[in-house]
C-alpha cells in the first residue's frame, strides 16, 4: 500500500508521531520486523551503547569497516536538518525515493499499534541496510539500553562508551541506575566491550555481563593505545602492531573513544577472521568525523561548535580547550529542560571572561527557556539564534557554541554548508 508519495508525505508523518514521544517496549519493533523477517539480518551488527561519545565512536568504527572496504551502515541520532541524517550508508545519505519507498514498506510492517518516532526510523533503517546489502550496520543506542529498538534485532557485539548522568527523569537519577538500564543491551554469549568506566557504572556492568552470560572486556585490557605516539599494540586481541594513529576529532575523549572504536574493530575481526590493516586503521581515524564534536567554523569570528550538555560532557570540552589552548571570547549555550541547570551552570560559565548568551529554542517542548538559564548563569537572554550570532559581530576570537545538539540544529539552519560534507546520495535501487 502507497502511505505516503513523496519525502514531504513521510516528513509529515514524522512529525505526526512526535519527535520526543516515547513508549517503552519491543513487541511493535519486533513486530514490524518479524513482518519483514528481519530480526536476524543477513548483515553484521554492532549496538553501540553509553551516555557521552555513542556518534563518534561508532563513526570511528564505521570508518574503520569502511577504510577496510567493507559496505557499511551507520544509524544515528539526533539529526540536525533532516532525519536523512540518522541513516548513512558508505557516509552518505539515503536518496529521498528510496526513503518513500522504504517507509511506505514499514507502515505495511507495522501493527495496528504503529510504531514511535524512533521505533519507525530504526526499523527503516534495519530494512535500509538489508536491501543495501550493507556488510555490517553499526547501530547507535537511543538515550537507554534495555528497550533501545535496535534490540529486536540479532546483534554481533555490544559496545559501551562513557556512561555519566544524563536523562534522569527517565533512566534514574543516579550511575547505578543508568548503568543499570544500559546494561539491559546485553546479549548471552555475545561479546560486550567498554571503555574504561567510572568504578560504580564498571561493576554494574560487570556483574550484568555474567548474570546475562555476555564476555566482558574493557578495551584497555584488549588493546593498549598510546595517544602520545600514535601506536597500538594487541594485549588479548588478535591483530598488527598499529602506529600513526591520530584521530582528527580533537580532545583526550575522542582518544579515548578512538581506543575503544580500534578495540571493537579488531576484536570484530578477529571473531569472523577478517584481515586488520594497519593503514586503513590510521587512515580511517584521519578521516572519522561527526558535526558538532569541536568542530571548527572559519571565518570572522570563528566558531567553536560542541555538543557537551552535560557534567561529564562539559568536563570533557574543558579539557580539549585546554589542550588546544583556546581561550573562547564569547560563549554561546542552551540546554533542555531534564538538564541539571545548577550542577551545569559553573562550568559553561567557566569557558569564557567575555559574554555568555543564552538564545531560545524555538519549537522545541523540552527546551528551558533562555530567561530561566542566562539567569542561572549571569548570562544575556536573546529571541533566537540569529540574534545571539549579531551579538557576536565584531568580536575578535572563537566564539563558543555548545549544549543542547538542538542549539546546533539552529546554527545549522542558518549556516547549512557548515553541515553538508558534499558526499552524494546513495541510491538502493541503482545496487
């Protein structure tokens, strides 16, 4: 049945569902999938689940499958412009056609009960990649583990990056609590690794891997990495010895989600005994990028743009402007409302002497209002991102932008060659 004619139709129907809805459960993604006898996909699959870093590490680790020419899937979240933006394949966006017809095949899959926001593009993407015929699908976690969607489906490895307090009103207001529900992704037999942990998150998964029967791993005990030197060697792993390894995005996090991104990577093919070469390893972290993580924007005034929205985040961007020895004149910031505004505001305050300008997110239901922050932080209030950026004119120096990935968005909508890489489409029927 023809749902919908055309990428506007489906857009519509996105937004019929609501981005923020959300109704815990697998049995409508199970269902969908059974429809489509997809729950044990003819792809590989890796589940990249924790609180910080799930985009760049598994970007890295899709640039890694890519690098060692396999045909790769990446789905992601949120978007910025367009939900085309969550489902990747080989780096590039899925042609609008394709998505017409791909959604019209979903709502054919779905139950009576239909299918969330998240649920329908996941199951999208699942059927995106099948009909690609995508070697492996690198899978991105929503904000949980348990009832992510992404575990209806068979799954490979399960990957755990930085694991802090984040959506608290929804997973718990405490690590162990969170830690808890992500450890919920886990699978018996079914190798897990993670970076390295806070001790309270590590024994929480820990103790899950050998209740649920999963082998459990810190990459740090498989493969030791030296950002220093740009060098890797294999502890417990099968693999080369790997040198110039340096990863383009910036900060000792991106080291850290890079380490793990190379221990998945070796650790993945060794178990289907797939070769690892060296220069694709060094040449796919030169090449891994995702928008928004300390990226830079030239011009006059510079931009920094970030996404740290919360304590261990904002710890992070801390310490990279610190290591890159950039001194932000102005700081531009906006969080959602579940965000621990108290506990945030000292350190965004923190990264600059100058103006601190809060711009409202407009059309956004979770959003706190700009007046309720910048009040918080002893900043300035503004209508809109347009206006915050005014504001900035004539300021000699990098200017920061960071918090909520929907104050990116905004940046984005005025600046949009900022966000487009100039890859072209990918086209599923020309396969």
């Amino acid at each position: 049945m023809s749902h919908f004619s055309c990428f506007q139709d489906l857009l519509q129907h996105l937004d019929s569902l609501g981005l923020f809805h959300m109704d815990f459960g697998l049995s409508r993604v199970e269902y969908a999938l059974d429809q489509l006898k997809l729950r044990s996909p003819s792809y590989g699959v890796i589940h990249v689940v924790g609180t910080n870093g799930k985009g760049s590490t598994s970007r890295n680790i899709a640039e890694q499958a890519k690098a060692h020419g396999f045909h790769v899937g990446l789905y992601s979240s949120p978007h910025f412009l367009s939900p085309r933006e969550r489902i990747l394949i080989d780096g590039a966006q899925i042609a609008e056609d394709d998505w017409v017809r791909l959604g019209n095949d979903v709502m054919d899959a779905a139950s009576k009960d239909g299918l969330t926001y998240f649920e329908f593009l996941t199951v999208l993407a699942i059927l995106a990649y099948a009909r690609a015929g995508v070697d492996l699908a690198i899978m991105e976690a929503g904000l949980g583990g348990k009832y992510d969607a992404a575990n209806a489906i068979r799954t490979d490895m399960t990957v755990y990056t930085s694991i802090g307090l984040d959506h608290t009103a929804i997973l718990g207001d405490s690590i162990q609590a969170i830690a808890t529900d992500k450890a919920g992704a886990m699978r018996p037999e079914i190798p897990v690794i993670s970076t390295s942990q806070c001790e309270e998150a590590e024994t929480v998964l820990r103790k899950h891997a050998k209740t649920t029967g999963a082998p459990f791993s810190l990459a740090s005990e498989l493969l030791d990495f030296d950002p220093a030197t740009g060098t890797a060697t294999p502890v417990h792993v099968t693999g080369p010895k790997l040198s110039q390894l340096f990863p383009t995005m910036q900060g000792p996090h991106q080291q850290q989600n890079s380490h793990l991104a190379l221990a998945v990577w070796l650790s993945y093919c060794e178990k289907h005994k797939y070769a690892v070469n060296p220069d694709a390893c060094a040449a796919a972290l030169a090449t891994a990028r995702v928008p928004g993580r300390f990226q830079h924007i030239s011009g006059e005034p510079e931009y920094i743009l970030d996404g740290a929205h919360n304590p261990q985040a904002l710890n992070a961007l801390a310490r990279t402007l610190e290591q890159t020895q950039i001194a932000p004149k102005a700081v531009i910031f906006a969080c959602l409302k579940d965000k621990d505004l108290a506990g945030i505001a000292p350190a965004v305050a923190s990264f600059t002497d100058g103006p601190l300008i809060i711009p409202e997110l407009p059309d956004n239901e979770r959003a706190r209002s700009a007046s309720e922050t910048a009040a918080a932080m002893g900043g300035q209030a503004v209508a809109s991102m347009k206006d915050a950026l005014e504001l900035t004119k004539g300021i000699r120096g990098p200017i920061l932008i960071c918090g909520s990935l929907y104050l990116l968005s905004e940046f984005f909508k005025l600046r949009p060659q900022a966000l487009n890489d100039g890859s072209p489409e990918f086209h599923i029927t020309d396969r």
